[in-house]
C-alpha cells in the first residue's frame, strides 16, 4: 500500500494536536519537561562524541560529550553552526509525524501497537540502506528517514510501560531484524487497574499497572479505540491518559503517559526523567551500536556527512584557486569578483585558516592567454586579484577546460576551485580530462555561471558550433562532485563570497549591519566583548582613508599601521582590522556626508548564533517550521547561541527588515538544554524579517551583539492538508482532501498548483480560488496507485 503524503507551498497552520508523546519542543511554561528536541540532541551529542573519539578525530582526554564535540570543531564556527541545524533538521522530521499523523496509534506506539510500531521502523531501516547503497545518496531523504525512526523510537518510552519494568535502560531489541520481541499483552488481557483521584480530582496512577507483558496506552481520537468495560469495572486495557485524553475516564481509568512533569498530563509523570534517560540512550544505540548502527549501515563517511560531523579545519593545509574568464565580456562581472574575492583574501589574513597556498588562473581566447599564478603571501594574492581586466574574446566559446586543467594540476589534494564565466567552453575535448583530474586529486570544483553561448549578447559576431553550455559543466559536476551555480551579473559578487566562505572555515562571525543614510547622525558605536580577537569594519562609499574616523572605548583616535591595526581602501571599499581589540565601545565617525554607505563590522569570534521559527499549537506544542508563516499567528523564535560562556546572557533579539532598521524587539527567555545555549521568544507575525540581532553581556558588562541573515516571509493563506488514516489503494482511485483559507483582511484570489513525482494525480493539478477575508474552502485531491509500495510527494 502507498501512503499519501502531500507539502504545499504554503504555509501549514497546527491546529489543536493531541500530545501523544514527549513535547515537540521545549516548553517555557514547564521547563522540566523534556522534548524530543532535547532527547534527540542529547543522543547525537552523545554519537558525534562516540564518533570523534572512535575515529580518532580529536586528541583529548576530555569525558564531557558536549565538550568534545565543541573541542572538535573548535575555531571553526560555521561548521558547528552547521551541525546544530542538522539536528534541527531531523527534529523537524520528527515533529511533522507526531503533528500530522497524531490520529495514527502505530507511529507513537499507542493503543498496543508495538509489533507494528516495531515492524515500521525495520522498514525505515531498510530505505536508509537503500539510499545509502545509492552513487548519489539523498542525504535530507536519509535525514527525514532518521527524524521518522527516532521520533518512534522515542515514543516508546513515554507510551509504553518499558521504563516502569526496566528503568533507564534503553530497549536494544526495538526495530531490529532478526529480534524476538519480548512478550505484549494480547488483546484480551488486562493490563491496567483503574487510578484513584487526589483531593483536586487529578487521577493517582503510581500503581495502577498489573502486567508484567509490555504494553501501551489507548488514546481517544486515534484510528485504534480502547477497548470497553462495563460499567463500574475497576480492570481493562490502559489508557494514555493525558488531560484531553476522554478515554481515560473509561475503565480502566488514568493512565500510563510520562511525557511530561505535570501530574495532570501525565499519569506516570514521576518516570519522566527515566524515561526521556532511556531515550536518549535508544538514540544513541541507534546511531552507533558497532553491529546495528546507523554508522555502519551508512559507513562512516556518509554518516558524516548526514550528521555534519565535519570540521572544515582540515582545508588548511589545502588551496585555494580561482579560474576566471578575463574575455571582454565579463567587463559587467569582473568588478564584482574582484571586490568578493579581494575581501575574502583579506578576512582570511586574520584567520587561523589561511588555506597553503592561493592560485590564480585567467583563461581568454585565444589558449595561448591562459595565464596562472601562486602564492603562499594573501597580500600578494590581493595584488593578483586587483590587476585583473579584461579584453578580447572575439567569438562567444573560449577556453575554459585548459583554465579548469592548470588549475587542477597547481592544486594541493582535496581542495577548492572557484570557476567564473559568462561563456561555453570551446574545448570540450578536454572534459575527459578534467572529470579525470579532478577526481584523482580529489578536487572539489563550483562553477558559477552568468550566461552561455546561448545567453550571451555577442550574437552578432561571427558565430561558430554552439557548445553545450551549461550542460557540459553539469555533467562535470555530476562525474566529478562539485556544483553548478547560475547567477546573474548583478549577484556574482555575493555568489563568490557565499561559495568561498561555505567551503573555508570561519570563526568570523557578525557584530553590525547598518545602512548609513546621510541623514542618519555622523557617528556609530561598535561594540566589542570580549570573546573578540580580531575586529574587522567594512564600509562601501568611503574615497579616502581621511573620510573616517575611529575611536577606542577610551576615545583615544586609532592610528593605522601600527601595534596590528590596518586599514586599505580599494573600489571605494575600505575596510579596517584591530587585532586583540579593547573590550568596550568604539566609535566610528563619518568625516563626509556625501552619499549613503554601507557598513558591515565582523570580528573573529566563536560566539555566534542561528535562528529557527517554531509554530505553536493552540494547545502550546511547538513545532519546528520550515514554511511559511501566516500573517497575524502567533509563533516562536528559537535562538541557539553557539560558545556562549556561562556567565554571559542573551536578553533582547531585535527583528530588522532588508535595510537593517529594527521592525520589532523580542525579550528571550534562556531555555538552554544539553550545553546548547537556548533562548526563545513568542512572536505574532505582522511584517517581513529579513535579519535577526542579538544583545547581551559577557561576563565583564561588555555588550555582546551578534547578527545573522533569517528571513521571514509571512503569507495570507494558509493550506493545510487534512490527515487521513487509510492507505492509498492499489490500482484504485483514491482521494486525499485538504483545505485552504484566506487568513487576510481582504478578498483575494488564489491559484494552487499541485503536482506528484509518481504521477498518480487523475484531478486538474491546476485550480484557482476566490475568497473572501477569513473564507476557508475544502477541496480534493484523486489519485490511482499504481506502484505498490510507494510513497507519493
């Protein structure tokens, strides 16, 4: 049987979600609680240490898990960023089985469904190994498998009666082949006696199970009813037993839940913390057990890469190398590589991640042109990057194979080649060559492409045999590894630094952003904790040294050239670096107000933070979300701040729109969990976001302020597809229904587009919606299955 499962492109509003496990997400209200949010960290903190210590990754004698993997990544913030927000991915995925299939008992392990439970993770176990048997495997699919086997992995210690038989101990067993269950009451056996109330009327549940089979609990509202006992019997089946759970108050009454702390939502809630113990360990066994783990399924490389156990720390002994098209075409491109490229070379001077050596090479028309350069010194590498021009070219194709091929042999092992052209390669004879060159040195190749033989504007000179344009590099790219990227002249100059700052690590993080409008006041402050090392401000707009000024905390003019304090000014970018800056705040002064600038101060610092948006159900359950946000509903800012020292504090997170100007002011309250530095804030969503800033102080009173790109794109619609508990049917029609409403405060009308990657779809794909402000419309979907056992997007 295939199960439907549909995503619109809109956003996907949480209704009331009955809570069938642990939390979702943390709760400010009850921090005791403990999520799978937390349970999930736990046990990947716990596995990437296993890992780095198993492999050897880390020379250390330190026993903190949390420890470990920050000592692991260490400098390089990026990656450990990087690492944080896989394991938000993979909640993700576990938050939309317990949110969208809530009905379903199998998936939480309700209602005695442990054998099928059991059963669906083997399954899932299955397809990761089919992916991971793949040439290409799809690591967000195998991310998604992952997030669905832990969410009911998880569940089974909150739902079964596991924990009050064995304790903390994590059942090995569950989901594994070859395996025979330990013994499940039948359907026939009573496994729970009916609770007492408390003087408050809330049910006493401490003794209330008389099985020693496992079991679990009913929950109304699931697709599998309790079953029932006459009237005034004190014996029958358990039921889950949280607060909106009706069938707790059927024979026998109570129940068996711990998913939570409070008394009143869970029955069993004095085994929580063993539970969510027992959890977190299963996670961890699931991970890395040496026979079963998803380490060996994976291999150790994959898994690595799944987990984003990676630290780009290693490129250091590696180069770095540009191959740029210097024909007269690229004059529209070439003042941006230049300026992206310039400013990488010189924020790398500042950090412990200087790649050995940096290479230059220019390709034109005719191959003779060709040029290359090395060197181990950045600033003669600037000197290099600011001398390029261009000239020439004459016919559109030129070539850019014996560029890739120069490039490729002056490149150390294992390292990184920028390509940038707006044209086809003329000598794709030599692509056998490049595939091969590449893979041998195990190069990693990101061609950004502005145009191709069939883009480019010179179509009135004279025209040879068209070359396959982008094709050819895709398929490189596919032989090879690497990536293609299509861009726009206007955006070379960020594709460039995007490309280089994803491939180098970085402990420079974002202190300010700031539009600086000549009616805004001539001076701005900076300020500088003191985790900072080395202080780096950037300003667009300046034309001479003399037009800025800069100010210590103790007012003192900074004069340049001396005691590691720099300053250069090319293409009207300056830019000014402080190494080991005074803690406290510095003062920039605007000596000229003739035109708006552009200000970006970074600093090399390992407190850095990453933001994700969280949707709340009416019955506050958070949830992770990745769409897009209703206008005028309330949700949750999540903010982990990556290193931040114990005795430091986030207070205040400032929401700012595409020019930097605040929009809203969020005060947060620290959730931490497991060493990750938590802070959260409800939001209702009225404007778009397009940064986030954060505030607080080290342990000496300095500011800490930190910044970072998340964009917030509210819509006013909301779909949501409704859940359906029957499987698609072979070779049968089928229908799936979902519901769209107008969440604005005027009528508007709406196309939905809809389509499937089996092509099941027997319905229009294609239909459009009037409605008026608040109107919601149910509308279906028909399918016909035609492949068993699939499932249909």
């Amino acid at each position: 049987m295939a199960r439907s499962y549909f995503y619109a492109c809109f956003s996907l509003l949480v209704s009331l979600v009955p809570l069938a496990a642990f939390p979702p997400q943390f709760m400010p209200s009850e921090w005791q609680s403990r999520s799978h949010y937390s349970i999930t960290l736990t046990g990947i903190l716990r596995a990437a240490a296993s890992f780095i210590e198993e492999y050897d990754l880390l020379n250390t004698t330190e026993s903190d898990r949390s420890r470990i993997v920050s000592m692991y990544f260490g400098e390089d913030g990026n990656s450990f960023r990087a690492f944080l927000q896989t394991i938000n991915k993979i909640v993700a995925f576990e938050n939309e089985i317990q949110r969208d299939f809530a009905s379903v008992a199998f998936y939480h392990v309700n209602a005695e469904q442990i054998i099928t439970a059991h059963n669906y993770i083997r399954s899932l176990r299955r397809q990761i190994q089919t992916l991971a048997s793949s040439d290409k495997p799809d690591i967000e699919l195998i991310q998604e498998k992952l997030g669905y086997c832990l969410y009911t992995i998880q569940a089974f210690y909150s739902n079964t009666n596991w924990v009050e038989l064995n304790g903390d101990t994590h059942y090995a067993d569950f989901g594994q082949e070859n395996v025979t269950l330990i013994d499940i009451a039948d359907s026939t056996e009573k496994s729970c006696k009916s609770c007492g109330k408390d003087n408050s009327g809330i049910y006493n549940c401490t003794d209330n199970i008389i099985t020693t089979k496992l079991t679990s609990g009913y929950r109304a509202g699931q697709d599998i009813s309790k079953p029932t006992e006459p009237l005034g019997a004190i014996f029958g089946k358990c039921s889950h037993g949280t607060s909106d759970d009706s069938s707790r108050t059927d024979p026998a009454t109570g129940g068996i839940y711990k998913g939570r702390v409070s008394m009143d939502s869970a029955p069993h809630h004095k085994w929580h913390h063993q539970a969510w113990e027992a959890a977190a360990k299963a996670t961890h066994h699931f991970l890395m057990d040496k026979k079963t783990g998803m380490r060996n399924i994976l291999g150790s490389d994959l898994f690595k890469e799944v987990l984003h156990i990676k630290s780009r720390q290693e490129v250091t002994k590696n180069s770095l190398a540009f191959v740029i098209d210097v024909t007269g075409s690229m004059s529209g491109e070439i003042a941006g590589v230049k300026r992206a490229t310039v400013k990488l070379v010189e924020e790398s001077r500042n950090s412990i991640f200087v790649p050995e050596k940096y290479i230059l090479v220019t390709f034109s028309d005719p191959e003779n042109l060709t040029t290359a350069r090395e060197t181990t010194d950045w600033n003669q590498m600037i000197d290099f990057l600011q001398a390029l021009s261009v000239s020439g070219g004459g016919d559109c194709p030129e070539y850019a194979l014996s560029g890739m091929l120069l490039a490729i042999n002056m490149s150390n092992p294992g390292s990184q080649i920028i390509f940038c052209s707006d044209a086809s390669a003329k000598d794709e004879n030599k692509r056998d060559d490049v595939v091969e060159g590449l893979k041998s040195k195990s190069l990693k190749a990101t061609y950004l492409l502005t145009g191709t033989c069939t883009t480019r504007k010179r179509r009135e000179t004279h025209r040879q045999k068209r070359s396959t344009g982008y094709k050819l590099f895709e398929d490189i790219a596919a032989e090879a590894g690497g990536q293609v990227m299509r861009t726009t002249t206007s955006e070379i100059e960020t594709a460039v630094e995007r490309v280089v700052k994803t491939s180098l690590p970085s402990s420079i993080v974002n202190v300010k952003w700031y539009l600086w409008k000549t009616s805004l006041s001539s001076t701005v402050k900076i300020n500088v904790d003191s985790s900072i090392t080395v202080l780096i401000i950037q300003i667009s707009g300046p034309t001479t040294n003399s037009d800025v000024t800069l100010r210590d905390p103790t007012d003192s003019e900074v004069t340049f050239s001396t005691d590691g304090k720099t300053i250069s000014l090319s293409f009207n970018d300056m830019t000014m670096s402080i190494q080991s800056p005074m803690a406290g705040n510095w003062t920039l002064i605007r000596n000229t107000m003739s035109s708006t600038w552009n200000l970006n101060v970074t600093a090399q610092s390992d407190i850095d933070l990453s933001v994700n948006l969280l949707e709340t159900s009416d019955d506050g359950m958070a949830y992770q979300v990745y769409t897009n946000p209703v206008l005028g509903f309330n949700y949750t800012v999540a903010i982990d701040v990556q290193n931040l020292p114990a005795n430091a504090t986030i207070d205040r997170a400032h929401l700012l729109d595409n020019t930097w100007s605040e929009v809203n002011v969020l005060q947060l309250t620290n959730v931490t969990s497991e060493g990750v530095s938590r802070f959260s804030s409800a939001l209702t969503i009225n404007e778009k976001v397009s940064g986030v800033q954060i505030e607080g102080t080290d342990a000496f009173g300095n500011l800490i302020v930190r910044v970072t790109r998340f964009e917030i794109m509210p819509v006013g619609v909301r779909v949501k597809i409704l859940p359906s508990t029957n499987d698609l049917k072979f070779n049968d029609e089928s229908m799936v229904t979902y519901e769209i409403t107008n969440t604005g405060n005027v009528e508007a009308s709406f196309k939905v587009d809809i389509s499937d990657d089996k092509g099941y779809l027997l319905s229009s794909n294609s239909t459009d919606i009037n409605l008026q402000a608040g109107e919601t419309e149910v509308k279906t979907i028909n399918l016909n299955g035609t492949q068993s056992g699939s499932t249909v997007y």
